[in-house]
C-alpha cells in the first residue's frame, strides 16, 4: 500500500483539496452536484431547489411541483498533465399526487483510474405542516416545513498494478462499500430560507484493513431572495459546515436576466473560488430546458492545472401548469425551472 500510494501521491493529494476537504477522511466528500449548486461554491443548503436537490438536503425535493431530470459532467484538474478525473451525475424528482416526493441520484467518480467511488441514493421527503398544530398554519410568520431523507449505497476501489496487487492492504479484495443515509430539513418563508442537512449521519465504514469511517456532515444555510435595482431576481446564499472537527464556508450569489432566460453566478468558500452561467428555456407546452456551466478555482494548492469545469442539464416536465411554470405558490419565488 505504502509502494502504490508513493508512486501516484502527487495527484492523489491534489484530489481533496479541489472537493474542499483535507487529505484525511476525503472519500465522498461532496463534489458540488449540480452546475448551479457549484457555481455558488456549494451555498446551496438553504435552496435544494431542482433535480440535484437531495444531493445538499434531504429535504429539497419537496419543493418542486413538477418532475425534474438532471445530469452533470465535471472535469478536475483541466490541463494538469498526466491526471485525468472525473464527476458523472445523473438525478431526478418526482412529485407523488399525495404530497411528498421522491429523489434519486447515481453518482461516480474517477481519478485517474486509480480510485474511484460510486453511491447510489434513493432520497423520500414532504412537507411537514400537515403534522403541526392549526395554530401554525394560520400563523402568517411562520414557514412552510420540509423534512426528508436520503437512503444511499457506496462503494470505493482501487486500481492495482503488479506491485501493489500483493499489498496485505487488499488482501481482501480491492473494494469497499456500505450503506449510508442523510437526514434534512428546510424552513421556507416568503422570500427567506434556511436549511439543516446532515450526512452519513451512521459513519459507514469502507476501510479496507483497518475502519475507515465516513465521517458526518452537517451543513447550515439560509438563502435571501429579493429584486436588486436593475436586477430582475437575486439569490443570496450562505453555507457552514462542519466534518470530522473542521469547519468551513460558502457564500453564493445568482440572477436571473432576460425576463428569467439567463443567470450568472458567483461562488465564495474557504476552498474554491467559483463563477458560472447558465441559460433557460421553455419548450411548449409542458416542458423546460436549462443549461448550466461554473468553473471552480482551487485557492488552498498550487500547481493543479486549471480548475474544474462542470455542465449541467436540466430538464423539467410539468403538464399540469403549461404557462406560468415559475409562478408556482409551490417553489420558491423567482426560479425559471
């Protein structure tokens, strides 16, 4: 193991720091899901608001009115000879017709065909005002409640070459997995949010000779929306998080232009620095289109090539509402999708 980890360090310790996270305890580190939640440096608790939602709060996917199908591609490490990694991400929502919504997400990811990782999550979330005292409800200061939960499988594995097929490290085999789940809960005013999200909340173990824990995270956010001067819509987000006795921020900024056909982001946190686009459309009579880009910039190492280029589309089918889809009393005010 000592042999296979010297020979390909240099980029096997470049990983963590571009998924925002020290060396140690770095697997399944979330790597930013969707375009939109990347571009945001990943200030995106509080808003989980579209096919990715359950990948940053468990709860998220109860906002959403109408089913949505996401899939995103991410290239790490753009221009840094001799690493090629990658983030492949397909997702989806789907409303149920008595409330609450089911998620689901595939996810893998590359680095170099050295490591890779993979999770598979099955995600169930749906208001909570149903289950509280009438007197809440009739309350106009109080939210709308959300809580959710995601049911997720992972694996991780290494590539050997013949020096390292013999390491006692894998002498039982040169895969891992476990099974895992996320807890959340999202509070939703008129134009304020804010979000709990907590991950691997039973720590699964995928050590390969000795425990390797999973460590939990938990993330806390808030979201503000509201029209600035010229500025049709804004969004402005803030994460902090904390995972195996560090902590961290993200601080993220999106508007809508063009009568709500085009956005640009901006992303802030204590690992990256972060910008994005992204571009709407609506296909009569039921559908919508929208294209997402952001570009990460790793600001803890040096040497990494260029950063991380992510694309993301996302696809929305509502038949229910063929006009004024982004009207709806059911989503937070001001998204195109």
């Amino acid at each position: 193991m000592a042999e296979f980890l010297i020979r390909h360090r240099r980029f096997l310790l470049l990983v963590p720091g571009l998924l925002g996270t020290p060396a140690a305890h770095a697997a399944f580190r979330d790597t930013g899901g969707g375009a939109r939640a990347a571009a945001m440096a990943g200030a995106y608790t509080a808003v989980a608001d579209d096919a990715d939602a359950a990948s940053w709060n468990a709860a998220g996917p109860s906002q959403l009115n109408a089913e949505e199908y996401g899939f995103t591609h991410t290239e790490l490490f753009a221009g840094l000879d001799g690493a090629r990694s990658g983030v492949n991400q397909l997702s989806a929502v789907h409303p149920l017709r008595h409330g609450g919504a089911l998620g689901f997400a595939l996810y893998d990811f590359s680095a170099s065909g050295l490591y890779r990782e993979d999770s598979l999550a099955v995600s169930y979330s749906r208001s909570l005002n149903p289950w509280l005292p009438a007197a809440w409800d009739l309350n106009p200061r109080t939210p709308a409640l959300f809580g959710g939960v995601n049911a997720k499988y992972l694996r991780n594995g290494f590539t050997l070459d013949a020096a390292s097929s013999g390491d006692p490290v894998f002498s039982g085999g040169r895969t891992r997995d476990a099974l895992s789940a996320d807890l959340g809960l999202l509070a939703r005013w008129d134009r304020v949010s804010a979000g709990l999200s907590l991950k691997d909340v039973n720590g699964p173990d995928l050590g390969f000779q000795a425990a390797d824990r999973v460590p939990m995270e938990t993330r806390l956010g808030a979201a503000y929306r509201s029209p600035l001067l010229f500025l049709e819509d804004a969004l402005i987000s803030a994460d902090l998080w904390s995972r195996d006795g560090r902590t961290g921020y993200a601080l993220g900024w999106e508007n809508w232009l063009l009568e709500k056909r085009a956005a640009f982001r901006l992303g802030y946190s204590d690992s990256a620095l972060a910008f994005g686009f992204g571009w709407h459309m609506a296909l009569p009579p039921a559908w919508d289109l929208r294209l997402d880009y952001a570009y990460q910039i790793p600001i803890q190492l040096k040497d990494t090539g260029s950063g991380a280029h992510r694309v993301s589309l996302v696809v929305r089918f509502d038949p229910k509402n063929k006009k004024k889809k982004s009207q709806s009393s059911a989503r937070l005010p001001g998204r195109p999708l």
